[in-house]
C-alpha cells in the first residue's frame, strides 16, 4: 500500500503546519504543508524552501553537487514586460553539511527573462530564456554568474513563452533543446536553403558549432523536456499531441529521428512526413506535463534502472513510466510515484541525485500564464524541493567522486570508470574522456576490444561519438558487431550522426537482422549517409509488415537519399508494403515525380494498404483535381452507400473543391435531375469547401434544393449558403429564395431560422411574420440550438422601432446566452424613450450579469445624456472587484449543498444552461469550449465554480478569445478556430463560424471576455449549482 506522509518545512514547528497557517521566515512567505503520498518502501521530504529558494522551476547539478535552479519572481506579467524587467533568478543551493538538506543558497544570476530550462556543462550553466539561450559563466570562483553569452538566439517569443525550452545534453555530446510557439523561424544551412519552420521542433547543436539540426517535428503547442535511453532515443514530454477530446490531449512520445508528431495543424505542412502522423509513447491527458528524466542508478532497485520519472504539472504528481521494448519503438507502463492532494503542489521538475535519491521540484502556486487549471495566480503560495528516498536503501561511498583524481587520470584509467556503478562518475569520466579527444581513442578500442561490459562497451562508443576523428569512426565501428543488441544500436546511431560511410557494409547487415529497432537504427543511419546504392535494401526491408515506426525510418531514410530511380522501381515490388514506402517517399522527396496515374489506379485497389496510400498521396495534392474528376463522378454516383461511406467520400470529394473541374462535377451532381441521395452528397460536399466565395455554377442547383419540399436537402442546401457567402451578383438570387423558404410556414421552425441565419449580411427589413418567428423562438423554453440561431438572426437584423421596443420586452426574459446579440439592433436607433426602454428591461433580465461594459457603451453612445446615465447606473451594480469575487466564491462553496452526479448531468443537457451546446464529455457534445471529459481530475470544485460563476477569470489554452479589426473597421470577436496563412477562421458560438481573410485584417487584438456568458449560474437554483459541480468533479476519466 502507498504510504502518506507530512511534509514539514525547514525549521518550523510541526503543529503550527498541520493547522495550515502562511508563515514566514526572514519576511518570506512559506509554504503551507503538503500531503505526499508515494510508494510503499519510499520516504519523501523537503530538503530545500523560502528563503534559499521561493518558486522554483527546474535545476541541474555541477560536478561538486551544488544545485542551480530557476527561481520564478512570481511574475505573471505579459512576456514583452518580463523580458524587459527581468524579474526572475538562478540560484545556487548547496547542502554543506550532507544530510540531504540544502542549507546555503546565493544568487548565482539575478535578472533574467523568464527561465524554462538549466543545463550545466562543461563550467558553465546554459539556460533557456525565450527568446534566448544564454550561457552562464562564473569565471572568479565566488558563486556569482560574471560572464553571460548568448549561445543562442531564436528570435522570438510569443504570448506563452513556450517557444523555447531546454537546454538538454544528449549521450552524443550535442545540446538539444525544443521549439514550441508556432512562430517562424529560420536557420540558416551552409550549402541548402534556409531551414523556415513555425511548426514545435526538437533541434540540436555541438557545443562547438553553429549549424543547427532539427531532430524532430510536430504541431503539438509546447514540446517541453527531452531525455534520453541508454542508447540515446529522445523520449519527449509534450503538450497538445491531441485536440482534446475525451480526455485526451498531451503525451510522451519517443521522438524518432524526422518523424512529424501531432497534432494536426498547418505548420507541419510542408515538412517531409512518411504517412499519417506518428504515434504517442503514452496518452497523458490534460496532465500538462514539464520535467522529465530517466533513473540511471540502481538504488532504488534493478526494477527502477532506466525507467523514467515525468513532472505533470496539472495533475499535481510526478509518474513512473516502465519502457519496454515494442517492435521498433517501446510500450511504456505508467504508474503515480509522488502524489499530492494539494491544488497547489505544481511539479515542473525531477532529477537524480548522485546518492540515488530522487528531487521533485514544486513550482508552487504563481504561474498562471497560459494555465487554466491555475485559475488564480497565488505567488504568495510558494514552492519548495523534495527529496525521494528508497527505505532502507545502501549508501554510496563517493557518489560523486569528488575524491578521484580527475586531472592527472590517464584516458586508460577513464575508461575503467565507464561501467562504474554511480552514475554521476561514469558521465563525468565520459566528459573528460571527451576533452582528451582523438589521445583517447587506443583506449577506448582496447576497451571494447577486451571488456566483457555491455556498459562499457555501451559508454565507450558514446565516448568515441564525441571525439571528432576519424581514428573515433573506425573503432566505433568494431562495436557494430557486438554481442549486445543496446550497444549495437549505440553504434549504429554513431555512424548515422557521423554520417560514416566506412560503416555502410555493417549497416546493410543490420538492416537485415530482422530485429526492428536495430533494423529503424540502420535505416536511420542510411538515409543521413545518403548512398543511393542502399534503395534496394530499404525498399525489401519494408516488403514485410512491419510497425509504424519502422515503416517511417525506411521512407525518411528513401526521402533523404532522394533517388527517384532507385526508388521508383519499388512500385514494381510484389509487396503492397514495398509499394506504400516507395509511393510516399516519391511523393515527399523533392523533385520525386510521382504522377496522378501511379495514384489514381490504387484508389479503389482491393488491397487496403495501397488504398490507404493512395489516399494519403491525393489528399495534398489540390492541383490534382482534373486528373481525379473521373473518378470521383463514378463514386458520387454510386447507390446504397452507408452513412459512414457517404461521409468519408464528402471529406475526400471537400479537398479538391476549389478546382473547376470538381466544381462543375459537384454542379451537375447537386441539379434536380439526380438522384436525391447524390443531390446530398454534392450538397455536403459544398457546405465542407474550402473557398471564399460560392462558385457560380453551384448557385442554380443549391436554390432549386432549397425550394424543395425535402427538409433534408433543403436543409442541407441551407448548410451550403451559410458556410460560404455568394457572389455580389448573386447575392439578391440566394437572399431571395432564402426569404421564400423563411417566410414558409409549413417548414420546420428550425429550416425557416437557419434560412434567416444564411442572408449574409443580415436582414434589412423583418416583416411581421418573421418578427413573430424570431420573438418566439428567443424564448427560454425554446431549445438551445433555436435560441442561438435566433439569437444570431436578430443581432445582424435591422428592426424598426415598434420592432425594438417589443424586443425590449424579450430582453426581459432572455437567457445569458442570447442577451449579448439581441443588443446590436439598437445601434440604429438613438431617441430617449426607447434608450430608457432598453436599459429598463436590462435591469428585470434574467441574462443581465452577461452585460459588459464594451458591449453596452458603444451602443449607448448615440443616446442622450439620461440614456447613458441610467446605462452606467447599472453597469456599476454589475461591477464586482477581484475582492468581491473571492467574497462571492467562498459564499456560494460554504452553502451549496452536497451534489448529486446524475442531476448535475440532467442539468449539464439541459435547454436551461445549455453547456452540451459547446462543451463535450466523452463521445457528445459541441466544440465550441474546451472538452470536459477529465476536468474533474485537473481542476478543483473551487476551480471549476469560478469558471461557471466568472467565465472571463481564466482562458483555456487553444480557447482564447481574440479580437479581429477589419479593414473596413468591423470588429469580430471570438475564440481562433484556424490560424491560416490566408484566412483566420472565429468560433463566436454553436454553430456560429467566420472566416476572415488576411487580406482583410487591420488588426488582431487578445480578447478580455470568455464567450462562456456571465450569468449561467443565475440561471440556477442552489441545489442544480451544485449538482453540476458534482457532475463536473466526476468527470475524471472518461464519457459519462
């Protein structure tokens, strides 16, 4: 059974933690105690806090074991100010004593942007301060930073600080950090383009060099922290590998030499992929997970060697991940090892210590940018340093080898330490193996020519990866040979680094062996030689099944090499595996050649692999749509096709809509004389199109479908005029049949709504009966989904004044949903009576709290004076303060009842609140807001309160509202669905998309208001409040 434990703070009484109390130490807030639990055998304590250290963030050792860590200010600041100020600080903490604790701390560098990763190497502390990495020297001995060179500059940095983190220092002697953000970048590469990327990237440099290598690519938000296996696989904490959706969202990948990892967004377009994007290590959730590292001792017991250990900020606990080989890649086993019950206990990072033990770091409660499940800044919660100890566990003489004689050590005498059993001693004699160099190299060929260490042998050819010689290249390659699989893999990826074409034979044999890592290590190390003579070998290793991960390091491997000859006689190959990897490496490769006939016949090939393929090639490929026209209009023609089928071919069909081909095919298609089950599926291919404006040809049959009398393909039609705006000629034709089936009173109310919605540009005039038709469906009664489109119609109408006045009285009772739009019309009118009207009925609404300030002002500004008093009269009894709110949370926690789950669910889906309409939990629900599945195990009840009562507080990541100025000076609002190179794409509710082009954009602004309405909670009695706190909360792992 795990074991609980207190925490108690350096120097302060038991008691007075236990009763929970803030103190303080030398006028320093201290942290309050935690309740840790870890495993059954393990102890844990804190070993360092406030005052040595108040929030830090992550750390790395020197040589002697002093600690250097970022410590945060406390800061929330936007990231242009903090890289101003340079508020935050390197610490340096030492534990003079050796009981475990630390107990001296200087400043080692004062005002430094915003740190996001510590690397000591080589005397000097290499930090990652976006946009910089910045290489820290103290040259004088006394503890003190008096060198600082910019090792590195990425040039920039955006709203989260996420595009750089790191730096990490590989087994192979290169620094490796990540690239996050989506901000373009450019490198530049002696011989070839530059390299121009905005896509999340491992990237990697020697110490001693400038040409920067990216590693690994993906359209995931925030790659963190890298760490490395043994035999040098980058293993990667990351977040956003998903869109989140039924709890999923961040993960650990095993990041493969040029794979493209999620998750799907336009800056991976244009990088060299090998198929679908590659797959996760391990599915985290919304864990937000930070440091990671992998246990290298056997302190904690041989079970515990090389297994990894990640910081899940979110998830307030650090987890244990087994790796154990699967095919070319690895399955990992993950289970909690430090758990708190405190919102507050932040991990951001873990490390080994020298002794075997293990530090987690707590950040405390600041950080709050781009967080939240932070909700509320609290910099006056700090964080503090714990150690994990093995009960019972030997000690280590010399765990550093502080009394080795490192300077006068012959290389022979080094490298008798690379087997050494502590782990610090065998890194730092393969350091200073390092810097001896090419002197070195007899040594280490006599140790793998005599010792029978996998360990050695393994560690001597990572010595000999970092010794830049050829005499290093030709004994590395005698380990290519070795008995032991790890080390064989070692010197594989030394000959792949180096690009050593002595190893090629050696390489072929491996590539042959039909183990598959060794088999992926092989193909890697080809494809960086570049030899076109290896296609044959590459193309028959690939003849068999084989995973996914080895499938793409055969394909990257042909991409690389580049030959379309050699490679194009794979698509002769008996095996349709062979065939996939030479169809997608000519399709990738530059200047590759693959023409539409070599994909265009698999299209519908009964063997699934090549259909697939084939599909995937055609996918990207727009400009092939006359060549597909043929084919597509025999499919679109095809009777009986399922609903599953019939979606797949609309999707297909959507990607080549803009080719005039396929327009003319999806025209013919849509007219009335065919069939109405191929009239839907051209139908809902056009209301997928990616275009600006409605093809001409698709304006006659879309409103002879909207005439019909079939809801389905009236409805459908309906979806076409709403996505995508007509021309001007053909405007009035489109407004004109849209009014026709508005105006139809046979036709469902939901048809006649959506008709109204599609008038782009909005109502001019609204005659008495769609008046009554839109004052009706406003109702709190109606549904959601008529609410909303009514809602939508009436803010874009122009009403007259009898018309405003009665909406005033709808006002009355409209939800926090609908009040923000039904606002707009009265921008059209001015006089005194109606502006009094409005604010009354403001005053008596249920949706009042909903009211902002920004939405109401402008409004009011063309009303007399009394207009706008009485307007800011009650925008004032609106206002509360940061105060009040605190106030009104702890209120509503100490008197809301206990909640029941399944109540909370009835009123989750209820028409009432309506959160079904844009939050999804489990396989239901809309897209609109973030996804809720597991937010009962990310956020607290108070948390998820204040996202209910005070929707603005806190922005999900990826939920942020923006403002967009056009350059006709309109003002959009919403939160950013796409972010396109020619068009940005605003979510402002259910069903309410807009697409800007970039063309037309002024300006781009971050938004203050959560499209979640203030005023939900008004809606709900006490008891329904906290039934759906409890339905929240109990959504932990999966749908409901």
């Amino acid at each position: 059974m795990p074991v609980r434990i207190r925490c108690s703070a350096l120097g302060v009484g038991f008691a007075a933690l236990v009763a929970g109390a803030l103190l303080y130490a030398g006028g320093q807030p201290v942290s309050p105690p935690l309740a840790l639990t870890v495993p059954s055998g393990f102890d844990i304590e804190r070993v360092a806090g406030p005052p040595l250290v108040n929030r830090p963030i992550v750390a790395d050792f020197d040589e002697e074991g002093r600690l250097y860590v970022a410590d945060s200010s406390g800061s929330n600041d936007k990231v242009e100010k903090q890289l101003a100020d340079k508020p935050h600080r390197i610490v340096r903490l030492e534990d003079t004593d050796g009981d475990g604790r630390f107990d001296k701390s200087i400043v080692f560098a004062d005002r430094m942007m915003f740190p996001e990763g510590t690397l000591w190497h080589d005397g000097s502390l290499y930090v990652a301060a976006p946009p910089s990495i910045w290489k820290l020297t103290d040259r004088n001995g006394d503890g003190v930073a008096d060198r600082r060179e910019e090792w590195f500059q990425g040039k920039t940095l955006t709203s989260c600080a996420n595009d750089l983190h790191g730096p990490y220092f590989g087994p192979d002697g290169w620094i490796y950090w990540t690239k996050g953000g989506f901000a373009e970048q450019t490198y530049e590469r002696p011989g070839q383009t530059p390299f121009v990327t905005r896509a999340a990237h491992i990237f990697r440099r020697r110490p001693g060099d400038v040409l920067v290598e990216p590693v690994m690519t993906g359209g995931m938000d925030n790659p963190v922290e890298v760490a490395f296996t043994p035999t040098g696989e980058r293993i990667l904490t990351a977040t956003f590998l998903e869109h989140p959706q039924l709890g999923r969202r961040d993960a650990l990948i095993h990041a493969v030499y040029g794979g493209v990892y999620g998750k799907p967004h336009y800056v991976i377009e244009g990088h060299k992929k090998t198929g679908d994007l590659m797959p996760e290590l391990s599915q985290l959730g919304p864990a937000a997970p930070a440091g990671l590292t992998r246990y290298g001792s056997r302190v904690f017991g041989d079970e515990y060697r090389d297994n990894f250990f990640a910081a899940l900020f979110n998830m307030h606990k650090v987890t244990r991940h087994v790796l154990e080989p699967s095919g070319a890649t690895f399955k990992s086993h993950d289970s909690d090892f430090v758990v708190s019950n405190s919102q507050d206990f932040h991990p951001t990072d873990v490390l080994e210590d020298a002794d075997g033990s293990l530090l987690v770091i707590d950040t405390g409660g600041w950080y709050k940018l781009c967080c939240p499940t932070s909700q509320l800044a609290k910099p006056d919660v700090l964080g503090a340093i714990y150690r994990v100890r093995r009960r019972g566990a030997p000690r280590i003489p010399d765990p550093r080898g502080l009394k080795l004689a490192w300077n006068t050590m012959e290389p022979a005498e080094l490298t008798r330490l690379l087997d050494d059993p502590r782990p610090v001693v065998r890194n730092r004699a393969l350091d200073r193996i390092a810097a001896v160099g090419r002197t070195a190299v007899p040594a280490l060929e006599a140790m793998l020519k005599t010792s029978t260490s996998p360990d050695a042998h393994r560690n001597a050819v990572w010595a000999l990866t970092r010794i830049d010689a050829g005499a290093a290249r030709e004994a590395a390659r005698l380990a290519l040979g070795d008995r032991d699989q790890r080390v064989r893999q070692t010197a594989l990826y030394a000959a792949g680094l180096w690009r050593d074409r002595a190893a090629m034979p050696a390489l072929l044999d491996a590539l042959k062996s039909g183990v598959p890592a060794v088999q992926r290590s092989a193909a890697e190390a080809l494809g960086r030689i570049g030899d076109s003579r290896v296609v044959p070998a590459l193309i028959a290793t690939a003849a068999s099944p084989v995973d996914r991960v080895l499938e793409h390091s055969v394909t990257y491997a042909l991409i690389e090499i580049a030959d379309w000859r050699a490679t194009g006689a794979g698509l002769q190959a008996a095996s349709s595996h062979a065939k996939r990897v030479a169809l997608i490496a000519l399709d990738q490769m530059d200047d590759g050649g693959l023409q539409p006939k070599h994909v265009i016949a698999l299209l519908d090939s009964p063997d699934p692999v090549l259909k697939e393929t084939a599909w995937w090639i055609a996918g990207h490929h727009q400009e092939w749509g006359s060549a597909l026209a043929d084919f597509f209009q025999e499919r679109v023609a095809t009777p009986n096709l399922n609903t599953a089928e019939r979606t797949d071919l609309q999707l297909k069909l959507a990607q080549f809509s803009e080719t005039s081909e396929i327009q003319a095919l999806l025209a013919k298609t849509a007219d009335r004389a065919t069939p109405a089950a191929s009239r839907l599926i051209a139908l809902g291919v056009m209301s997928k199109a990616h275009i600006k404006i409605l093809p001409a040809s698709w304006i006659a049959p879309t409103v002879r479908a909207l005439e019909g009398r079939d809801v389905e393909l009236t409805s459908q039609a309906i979806a076409v005029l709403r996505a995508t705006p007509a021309s001007d000629e053909a405007t009035p034709q489109v407004s004109a049949a849209l009014l026709r089936v508005a105006r139809d009173e046979s036709r469902p109310d939901e048809v006649r709504l959506n008709a109204l919605a599609a008038i782009h540009g909005g109502l001019t005039t609204v005659g008495p009966e769609l008046f009554d038709l839109l004052r009706a469906s406003v109702q709190p009664a109606r549904s959601a989904s008529l609410r909303t489109a009514a809602a939508g119609v009436i803010e874009k109408a122009k009403l007259d004044r009898n018309q405003l006045l009665t909406l005033t009285d709808v006002i009355k009772t409209a939800g926090p949903l609908e009040l923000p739009r039904l606002l707009s019309p009265f921008d059209n009118a001015s006089d005194e009576a109606l502006g009094l009207e409005l604010i009354a009925a403001l005053k008596q609404s249920n949706g009042r709290s909903s009211v902002r300030a920004d939405m109401l002002r402008p409004r009011l500004a063309k009303y007399p004076a009394s207009v706008q008093k009485q307007g800011e009269m009650l925008l004032a009894s609106l206002r509360v303060d940061s105060a009040a709110q605190a106030e009104r949370l702890e209120e509503l926690l100490e008197t809301l009842k206990s909640g029941d789950v399944r109540r909370g669910q009835a009123v989750f889906n209820s028409p009432k609140v309506a959160c079904m309409s844009c939050h999804a939990v489990g396989y239901v629900g809309g897209r609109v807001g973030p996804d809720l599945t597991r937010i009962g195990q990310i956020r607290s009840e108070r948390d998820l309160l204040e996202a209910i009562v005070f929707p603005s507080a806190s922005f999900a990541r990826g939920y942020e509202p923006v403002i967009v100025t056009t350059t006709s000076g309109e003002i959009r609002g919403g939160v950013l669905r796409s972010d396109l190179p020619d068009e940005m794409v605003l979510v402002s509710g259910a069903g309410d998309e807009t697409r800007i082009l970039r063309k037309d954009i002024a300006d781009v602004q971050p938004g203050t208001v959560s499209l979640m309405p203030r005023g939900l909670a008004e809606q709900l009695t006490r008891q329904e409040l906290a039934d759906l706190l409890a339905f929240l909360k109990a959504t932990r792992s999966g749908a409901n």
